[in-house]
C-alpha cells in the first residue's frame, strides 16, 4: 500500500511548460467543441447559455487534467494553475473585445471557479495516476 503523498508546491516547484500546455489544451478543446456547437446549432445566443457555461467547466476540466498529468508531481495544484491560466486567457481575449464596462467581481468569481475546476482535473490526473485507488493519510492508531 502507498503511503500519504503530499500535494503542496512551491514557486519553483511549479512546472510551467504544464501549465501552459494545460492552458492551451483546454482552450483548443473549448474553442473547437463551441465552434462544433455553433454550426449545429445547438448553442445559439438565447437557448444554448446552458450548453456553453457545461462546457467551459469541461474544458476546465480538461485543463486541469492535461496540466495535471503532464507536471507528474503535485497535479491538483499544477492542474489548478492550468485552469486558472486558460480562464484568464480567456477573460483578457473577452475584455480586449468588449467595448462595455466589464464587472470585476464577476471576473474574479469565474477565475475562482475556473481554480476550483482545473484543482479537479487535476485531482483526476492524480488519481487515475495512482491505478485508481484512494490514498488515505495515514493514521496516528497504534
């Protein structure tokens, strides 16, 4: 049996190749998946908000898990960091292309979410890394 791993990284610590690389993947995959939508018409402007807001978390998600797997050590915080970097891209992309006053809490609550999404992929990546199988920590009994 595996014995408790430690999941805390440092500054240097982090690979950022990983990160980036989580980033770009989970905005290719966002980015083909709504052109794929588009086209089908399955997410237009009024019906489809549903759709569109299920797959950004996806691809959250998913760049969380590439960020994740491809660090090797410390994967729910390299996949965290992947998540939070593919939702900042996309929000700079967003403010550069709007012309209105944008809200800043809504800005930092969805980077939050997009921590929190990107922290569970890279909890996947973790955990199907370890052969699927739970880690507990270990316990103070005698």
């Amino acid at each position: 049996m595996q014995g408790w791993k430690s999941t805390s990284a440092t500054a240097t610590d982090i690979n950022w190749g990983a990160v980036a690389l989580g980033a770009m993947g989970g905005l290719g995959l966002a980015l083909v998946a709504f052109l794929v939508l588009g086209i089908t018409g399955v997410a237009d402007a009024t019906a489809g908000a549903a759709a569109l807001i299920f797959l950004q978390y996806s691809a959250q998600i998913a760049a969380g898990y590439i960020g994740g797997r491809m660090a090797g050590q410390s994967r729910v915080a390299h996949g965290g960091l992947a998540g939070l970097l593919m939702a900042a891209i996309g929000a700079a992309i967003g403010l550069g292309f709007s012309a209105a006053e944008s809200n800043l809490g809504l800005i930092v609550l969805a980077l939050l979410i997009a921590l929190t999404t990107g922290s569970a992929g890279g909890a996947l990546a973790q955990y199907l890394d370890e052969g699927g199988q739970s880690v507990a920590p270990p316990s103070n009994e005698a």
